[in-house]
C-alpha cells in the first residue's frame, strides 16, 4: 500500500492546476516535473523540476490559489508536505525575513500575472507584518543612535555588604528614543544581538565605561570602584576581545583590574571558549563574574572547569528569601560559591530585610533597587 505522505504519478499525469486551492507542496523524490502557465491561449513552460526540489510551495506560503499548472514529465515519486509544515516555520521566523519572503511573492505573483496577460495585484505589504517593518526602522534607528552617541549607559551601584561601601557599579545601557521614548534594553539589545550591531554596541559600551573610570578617578574616587559590563556572545567569539579592552584601558592609564567582565549563564555551554576568555582576563588582572546564575540553565557541569572570580545570584532567589525553602537554597548556592573560591553578588535586592538575610549568610555584595538604581555618571560623583 502506498505510504500517506508518498505519492506516485505517471508521465502526463496531473498534480495540480492553475486556480487550484493550496492544499499542500510537494518535494520531488525521483523523476521529473514540469509546470507551466497559460499564456494568450497557449501553454508556456515555467521550469522543469527534478529530484530536490519543491513544488507547489509558493501557493502554500502565502494561502492563495495556485498560479500555475504541474504535470509529470515522467514517472515520478513526490513526497507531500503538509501546508501545517509550511506554515509553523514561518510563523516561528524572524518577521523580517518573513515579511521579505511575502514581499517576493507577492511582487513574483504581479509578474506572472503580466506574463499570462491577466490584471496584475499589487505587490504591497503583506497583511500582519507591521512588526516586521517596525523592526527594520527600529534597527535604523539603532544604527543612527550609536552613529550620533545618543545611547546612555548607567551605573548600578553593587555594595560590599560586610563594610556598607559602593565597591563597585554595573555598566547598563539605556535608549531613550525621541518619538517611542524609553526603549526596553531587552528590544533593542535582542535586535543588535540578531544582527552584527551588538559588536559595536559593545564597542561604544566599553568606551563609555573607560571614560567613567577616568573621569572617577579625577573626580579623586579612591579606592577607584570597579565597573562591571556585559558581554554578548558575538564579542566572545572574537579573539582581540580582551586586546582591545586592554587598549581601551591603557589609552586612559587605568589599571585592568578595575574593569570586570561579566557573562550571562546561558553562554556558558561553550565552555571552551568562554574558559580562554576568562584565561585571558586573569591573565590581563581583570576579573569575571557568571551573570544570571539559576536562571534556568541548572547544569553546574561548566563550574567544574571555568575559574568564574564571582558568581552573581539571580533576582529570583533573593525574592525567595521569605520562605524556608528560599532561605535553604541559597545558603547551599552559597556554600557552593564558597568552596569554588567565588564571591557571590546577589542580584534584586529591594528590602532591607533581603540585605539583612543575606549578610547573616556571609553573602558578599548585594545589588538592586535598595542598594541604587542604574543612575547617569554625573549623579554618581555628585552624590
């Protein structure tokens, strides 16, 4: 019995026809196939198809009757594909890319209609892709925002708990946009991650918090605090990560050891990488700190081999602290940081019964709205 998903055609025969519904698209597995149009009364011949190709997809994609007839040259095998398939991948893609593939149809269905003499469509915007264009200008925008220097970047105080000092700051990146206002980093950033804006981001980042060093140790800040900025997987990937923060650094004559590399958790499972990263930086007297821990990643596999100088907990444990539970697991998650030789920086901390707990626990710094918000450089050698 034939198989549901594979059918057989003899040559000559039909697989579908011009105005057809789009049922579904097929995948030839052997033989050939030939599609063609009617043109002025007359057959004309579009492509001939063979073994690895699709056919039939185009109607699929964008739902609209078929714009052009299929016929089997030979005998031939075509594995069917169901328009769910289709339609599941396109619904998960990147809006841009979906909306330059109905773009392309649209304007190849305008074509085609001019060929076989009938009205042509207008080839516009598909229905539903505002986000995908929105996106385009945003990431325009992006680009002219880092051109003109208008991306802000903020210092979020981190406390030494034992002594009640700023010991140091985390570098935040902030866009206040002209028309859409105040642009969430998890926007802005996700988009320069998706395309190669995030190396210069990182770049203009790296620059603005040299500069805040500087200007913090003329203002005549002592001990010099440490600023800490994150970096993205694209930067790790590149080899001259650390030179180029080391010249940064050495531009300004400051010291390496007063800026601190943080990486989220979710990157850690390219350890080989991120464990020459960190050999670099001990080796350069910087620092780096596990950004996120517990966010879902769970696998402490990675900390058996990577030399992280901190371990920075997640918000979510500190919210915790009210229940027993709360309380029990980020002691272990503290006498794991200990007897790994990290310090720990516990992330969200918003009460002061939070920064209580965690001092009687032997946690090292706090961070959080208690301890300050990410504030601009002026309001930290003013205050």
């Amino acid at each position: 019995m034939e198989q549901s998903h594979r059918r057989r055609f003899a040559a000559g025969e039909l697989i579908f026809a011009e105005g057809d519904a789009p049922t579904t698209a097929f995948l030839v597995e052997s033989g050939q196939v030939v599609v063609s149009t009617e043109q002025h009364g007359e057959a004309r011949i579009l492509g001939e198809l063979g073994p690895g190709a699709l056919v039939g997809e185009m109607a699929v994609l964008d739902d609209a009757p078929r714009s052009a007839t299929a016929r089997a040259r030979s005998d031939c095998v075509l594995v069917v594909v169901d328009r769910s398939q289709f339609a599941e991948r396109l619904a998960a893609a990147d809006p841009v890319v979906r909306a330059l593939l109905l773009g392309q149809l649209s304007r190849y269905r305008s074509a085609l209609a001019t060929l076989t003499g009938d009205e042509p469509t207008a080839a516009g915007p598909a229905v539903g892709d505002a986000a995908a264009f929105d996106k385009i200008r945003l990431e325009s925008e992006l680009r002219n925002a880092l051109a003109n220097g208008e991306l802000d970047v903020r210092l979020q105080p981190i406390r030494h708990i034992a002594s009640d000092t700023i010991a140091g700051y985390e570098a935040l990146i902030r866009w206040q946009h002209p028309q859409r206002g105040q642009v969430s980093p998890n926007e802005f950033i996700r988009l320069a991650e998706e395309t190669s804006l995030i190396v210069p981001v990182g770049e203009y980042v790296l620059g603005r918090v040299c500069d805040m060093l500087a200007e913090l140790r003329r203002r005549g800040r002592s001990p010099l605090p440490f600023i800490a900025l994150n970096v993205s997987a694209r930067q790790i990937e590149d080899p001259r990560l650390v030179d180029r923060m080391l010249e940064q650094l050495a531009a300004r004559d400051l010291p390496p050891d007063r800026l601190e590399v943080e990486i989220t958790e979710s990157l850690v499972l390219d350890s080989p990488e991120i464990a020459a990263l960190i050999e670099r930086c001990h080796a350069a007297g910087m620092e780096v700190a596990l950004d996120d821990f517990g966010t879902g990643y769970s696998n402490l596999g990675p900390l058996l081999s990577l030399d992280f100088d901190r371990i920075k907990l997640d918000q979510s444990f500190v919210r915790a602290l009210d229940r027993p539970r709360g309380v029990a697991l980020v002691k272990a998650v503290l006498a794991m940081a200990e007897a790994l030789g990290c310090e720990m920086i516990a992330e969200g901390v918003e009460t002061e019964e939070q920064l209580h707990a965690l001092g009687e626990m032997g946690c090292g710094y706090a961070q959080g709205w208690l301890i300050g918000r990410p504030v601009p450089l002026h309001e930290v050698v003013d205050g």
